[in-house]
C-alpha cells in the first residue's frame, strides 16, 4: 500500500502510467554497496544510510514517482541477530520511510508540481 506524499495516487494512476523506482539493491551494488549480508539493503539502513538515500534520489532523477523503502528483507529477528533491541529495530524501520519522504522531499523542491510517492517494501516475512 503506498503512502501518498504528493497526491491521490488513484489519479495519477488513471491520468496514466506511474514509474515505480527499480531494484533498489541494483542502484545500491551499482553506487559500490555490499549487499551479501542476511538483511540485504536493510542492512545499510543502520550502516550507511546515506546510501540508501543516494539511491532513491537517482530514481527520482530517472523519472520514477514511487519510492520503494529499504525493508524487504528487515524484520525483528534479522535486526536482534546484530543486536539490535525491539526499539532499535522499529526506528530502522521508521527510517527507512524517512529516507524516502526524504528524497522525495529534495525531488519536489526541485519540481514542486511533481507528484511523488512512498511504498513499504515487504517481503516474504523471515525468508
């Protein structure tokens, strides 16, 4: 389910095609990232978010209006296998919203009219 930061995504969506961003892992190995660890991209969210953020702005700057966030692979076991506690955790996930809006935020300043979006990444829990 997306989160609207721009504008009713149903009328973007009937007025035509939206352009989701792309693998987030391939911008992020693309820009020098390792993602061989258990919680691919989620890892960088506590090591170099940074990076994530970077990724999201070269899709926005390739035309793409939804976000996808850096939580596929994040859940609370993955996170207290680092030790991170329930609360630590849950502030990952926060910021990898926050680094969206983020990018999102910079896109639209550069282009107020532009809508754009946030997606939660969810997959398959504890795969």
């Amino acid at each position: 389910m997306a989160v609207s930061t721009g504008g009713a995504l149903a009328d973007a969506l009937d007025a035509g095609p939206v352009l989701l961003d792309g693998g987030l892992s391939n911008q992020l190995e693309a820009q020098g990232c390792d993602l061989s660890d258990a919680l691919w991209s989620a890892r960088l969210l506590a090591d170099a978010p940074e990076q994530i953020e970077a990724a999201h702005l070269a899709y926005l700057r390739a035309g793409a209006r939804v976000l996808i966030t850096a939580s596929y692979q994040a859940t609370f076991e993955g996170f207290g296998r680092y030790g991170l506690d329930r609360a630590g955790t849950e502030a990952l996930f926060a910021r990898s919203v926050e680094l969206a809006r983020g990018a999102a935020d910079a896109a639209r300043r550069a282009g107020p009219d532009r809508k754009i979006w946030v997606a939660a990444s969810v997959g398959p829990y504890g795969a």
